[in-house]
C-alpha cells in the first residue's frame, strides 16, 4: 500500500469555460420544458374545472411556454455552435469527431467500461471521452432537426421571420402531420438520452474520479500528477 509521501498528488485543470456550463445548464433546463410541454401538446390531458372552458388558458399557456423555450433553446445552440470555434481546447469541434486512432481505441474502451462493466485501463481525455464526444456532436444534428421542425410547424400560426424561414419544410416532408408525429418522435430521443446522460456522468464520476459532475458547475477536472507528467513527456499533453 502507497504511502501518503508516494501517493501522487492532483493537478486541477480548467476545462469548461463558463460559456460551456452556461449553454449547458440552459440547455437542459430548454429539454425537460420542450419535452414535458410537447407531450401535453402531443397528447392533452382533460382538466376538469367548474368555470366555462373560455375562463381558463391552461393549455395556452404549456402552448406559449414551449414556444419561448424553443426560441431559446436555438439561439442557445447557436451560441454552442460559435464556441465551438471561439472555445478553448475542450470545447471546440475536432474534440467530438474522432479523428485519430487514439481516439477510435477510446470509443471502444468506454464501451467496454460502460457497457460490459469492465475495469477501466488507463485514463481518458480530461474533455469528453471520445465516445461521449462522437454521441454529443451526432445529438448536435438532432438538436437541429428539432428547430427546424419545431418553427416548421409554428410557422402556419405566426409572422415572425424566423418561423417563416422554415415553411417551407412542411410540404417538403409531407405535409403538416408527417413534420409533427417526426417532431414528437424524436422528443422521446431526449428523454432517453437525459436518462441515460445522467446515469453514465455520475458512474464516470464514480470511475475517473476526477470530478466529472462538479465540473459542469465550477468548469474544473483533476487529474493525478504523474500522469500529466507522462503525457508532456510523450508531447502529447495539448491533446488531453
């Protein structure tokens, strides 16, 4: 057993800048309000209220709700998308794509650690694992769709420029229903991917030990001083 003089020590690390945990917390508080207006939207509930129908607006206002939250939730994305350019290194796009070997080798690890529940070997990227980056970048294109359909449909009920940029994606797709019950479907792909993105974020916290969910508040990781002292010697420290 190591003794606390041969323990090595942490080293912490800045990863996510405050644009990053801001678009981050935005965006997720943006998904639950979409997902849980869309399916009153998608599927009503009957609420039964001894005033005439007219005197109550319960409906109208999940309606109004998950409009304003789509208009957020898509200048937020565009926002992510500039930082994925203007951020540091943890947060710009060849971080999601993966590019090289080590990084394909990652995907396959995380999938053994996550998956089959194997020990894991060595260390991953102090950024996203490169599986969670490769998902992350495939959900930005998800997040699109989403827009895109969402101000498809909205646009038949409003004036706004933006809604009407997309008009014309309703007969392109088929009509009015086909962009809805498409727009509905993939709601239920962030209530999975919530589900499960919570899940895998405290079992890597659990894993790495490195701070993995306290970083999305406060933007720092750690990583064991040895370790990083390998990486420099192996020149390759800018890629970690």
């Amino acid at each position: 057993m190591a003794t606390a003089a041969e323990t090595p020590g942490y080293r912490r690390i800045y990863v996510w800048e405050f644009p990053v945990r801001l678009y981050h917390w935005v965006n997720a508080i943006c998904v639950v309000l979409l997902a849980a207006t869309g399916f009153l939207i998608g599927s009503p509930i009957a609420i039964v209220h001894s005033t005439e129908a007219y005197q109550q607006y319960w409906f109208g206002i999940v309606r109004f709700t998950h409009f304003v939250t789509a208009f957020i939730f898509f200048f937020n994305f565009l926002v992510r998308i500039y930082w994925g350019f203007a951020g540091n290194r943890y947060a710009r796009w060849d971080r999601f794509i993966p590019t090289s070997g080590a990084k394909v080798k990652e995907i396959f690890e995380v999938l053994r650690v996550d998956i089959l529940q194997m020990k894991l070997k060595g260390r991953l990227w102090i950024g996203h694992n490169a599986l969670a980056g490769l998902i992350y970048f495939l959900t930005f294109f998800v997040f699109l769709f989403q827009s895109i359909t969402g101000f498809a449909l909205y646009s038949s009920m409003s004036s706004s420029f933006l809604p009407g940029l997309f008009a014309w994606i309703v007969p392109v797709m088929g009509g009015d229903f086909a962009v809805r019950q498409w727009h509905h479907v993939f709601m239920w792909f962030f209530v999975v991917f919530a589900i499960i993105h919570v899940y895998l974020v405290f079992y890597h916290d659990y894993v790495e030990g490195r701070g993995t969910t306290s970083s999305m508040v406060g933007g720092w990781k750690f990583e064991r001083r040895d370790v990083l002292d390998e990486r420099v010697g192996h020149n390759d420290h800018r890629d970690r």
